[in-house]
C-alpha cells in the first residue's frame, strides 16, 4: 500500500506542477509516524466546526500524525481546488466536511485514482470514498416534529399549531436528509401545519432576517424547527427582535428546535431561549475519524457508514447523566 501511495503521490505531484496548481492550508505536527492526513473543510466560521478540529487535533497528536488543513470558505469548487491539492502534495488520508456533496465529485474520483482514502465527517459525498461518520439526520429531524408535537399536546390538549421550517443549505446531504425526517414525521401529526419554508444557509444571520419577514407575515405561529443550532440562534434572535419573545414554558412561547449543540444554542437552551438542541459531538466524530485512519494503516476492516448518536439537550435533560456522558461539546471549546 505503501509503493501505492508513493507513485500515486509522485504522479500526483507531476500533473499537479503542470496544471500549475499551488497547495493551500497550513501543516502541524513533526510526522513521525510517517502518515500525513489532509482536512478539507468548507468553514471554520461555524461554532460546529471549531469543534472538529479540536477533535483532529487531538486525534493527530494521539498518533503522531502530520495535518495539512485547508478551508474553502464555503465555496465548493474551492473545495475541489483544495482536495486536488492536498493529492497533490502527497497526502496519505483525507478528512473533509463537503460543501457541496455532489459539486466535489471531480475531487473525490481524483482521490479515489490517486489510493488516497477519504473520510466524511458529518456530512457524506458521492462514492466512492472510504468512509462516512454522521448522526442519523433523517432521526433528527424526526425527533424533531416529535418533541414539538408533545410540547402543543401539553400545551393544548393536542398536536396542533403552526410551524416554521427553516431548512439547512438545499443541495446538501444533512439538510436534504433533516427535511426528509421532518416531513416524514410531519405526516404523522395532520393538526401541524408549515406556513413558511425557507433555506437558512445554515448560518444565523440569513436566517434570522428569513424569520423577522416570516414573523412580520404570521401573527400566529407556534413553533419552529431549524435545521441547524446557526439558524436556531438566528431566529430566537428576530423572535426577541420583533417582540414576540416569551421563555419556555410560558403559553405564548414559540418552540425552537436546533441541531448540533453549538454553544450559542445551548447557551440559549440553559437560559429558557430554545427549547431543544439535538446534538452532535463533532470533537468525538472527529477523534474517531482518526481513529478509522488508525485501523486502516494496521489493515483492519472499517464500515463504509459510522453513524453516531445524538442526545437531545433540553433545559431539564443538560446535568443528567445521559447528556453528561455524551459530551456537552460546546462547553469544551
């Protein structure tokens, strides 16, 4: 596997000076270990992802390994660029968190030519890549339409209200598969109805701006699922903002549901702000995308898809034991 690597690295390299590429991102780590691992990723403006690399660097540090990083500030063809560099300059791994999961295809065909694994961290890319490590999305956004379901129950007497779905980047794999949850489930409670759908970006200020119109629009609406804590943040922002904020647990509150367990979120979480946060644990997922570089350099076996759990945070769930030996990420970093 080795000679592999080297010819394709060398190979790489040639076509790489000729096509005139020039490498980006920076590099750690003393490489004793021989193993070099390239991280692409598409931001680090993300709470989310400030909690991966800290995984990453942790997991590299664990073995010794070499990191060469790049970020293409959510531009997938940058990404392309990104991951071509890294074959180019002879890595032996790569992790990545796509933009885009179809648009960096070119990329990931390259790696596969080149022997070069790749791993996808929250997110997953078009095959054929070596494996993937996600929460169950289509869960998550289940689970979800499920606690605002039980929330209006209590509160009403029945599953009933109006709802907002501020849905994550179109086009990506976790936010097509949380819409795919959220409707699927959605189908199971006819008294909810959506008035407003719209993409958030995954980022709080569009979609913080999305809900001050749809709040301007809707005199009445009773809760909102966010396809990501960015967005979850951004819209208890413009519900404060336009002046319909009450706190949990008050009849006039409007439910919102995020997911990840970024700090904000879960900052709002403790303070009565958002009801729920179904979390990730990008600094474990990461450590154990390192880990699967481990076992494949001794030649063991590892699962095309690794998926792992989430843990819904709410005011009452965050000091049990349960989330406790989750891992509260966000207080982490």
């Amino acid at each position: 596997m080795r000679n592999l690597r080297s010819l394709a690295a060398t190979v790489m390299s040639v076509l790489a000076v000729s096509a005139g590429l020039v490498a980006c991102g920076g590099a750690s780590g003393s490489n004793a270990s021989g193993v070099t691992i390239g991280y692409s990723t598409y931001t680090l403006s993300n709470p989310f992802f400030a909690g991966m690399q800290k995984g990453l660097d942790a997991g590299t540090q664990k073995y010794g390994y070499k990191l060469v990083t790049t970020n293409s500030n959510g531009d997938a063809a940058q990404q392309v660029t990104d991951i071509q560099n890294l074959i180019s300059r002879g890595v032996n791994y790569i992790l990545l968190s796509p933009a885009d999961g179809k648009a960096i295809a070119p990329a990931v065909s390259a790696a596969d030519m080149a022997h070069v694994p790749i791993i996808s961290i929250a997110d997953s890319v078009i095959p054929p890549i070596t494996a993937t490590i996600t929460i169950d999305d289509v869960k998550a956004g289940s689970d979800a339409v499920d606690r605002i379901a039980a929330e209006l129950k209590a509160r009403k007497g029945s599953a009933t209200g109006k709802v907002v779905d501020i849905q994550g980047i179109l086009g990506t794999p976790s936010a097509t598969r949380r819409e795919e949850g959220f409707r699927r489930q959605l189908a199971h409670y006819p008294g909810l109805q959506v008035v407003a759908a719209q993409d958030g970006g995954y980022d709080t200020a569009k979609s913080n701006a999305l809900m001050v119109d749809i709040l301007q629009a809707n005199p009445q609406i009773d809760a909102v699922f966010a396809a990501n804590d960015a967005e979850a943040v951004g819209v208890s922002a413009a519900i404060k903002s336009q002046g319909r904020f009450k706190p949990v647990g008050d009849p006039g509150h409007i439910i919102v549901i995020g997911v990840d367990g970024s700090k904000p979120a879960v900052e709002d979480v403790r303070a009565g702000v958002q009801d729920a946060s179904i979390s990730q644990n990008p600094i474990k997922m990461m450590q154990k995308a390192v880990d699967t570089v481990a076992d494949l350099e001794a030649h063991k076996s590892v699962p095309k898809q690794i998926d792992w759990p989430s843990a819904t945070i709410t005011k009452e769930s965050i000091d049990s034991s349960e989330v406790k030996s989750y891992g509260i990420w966000s207080d982490e970093v």
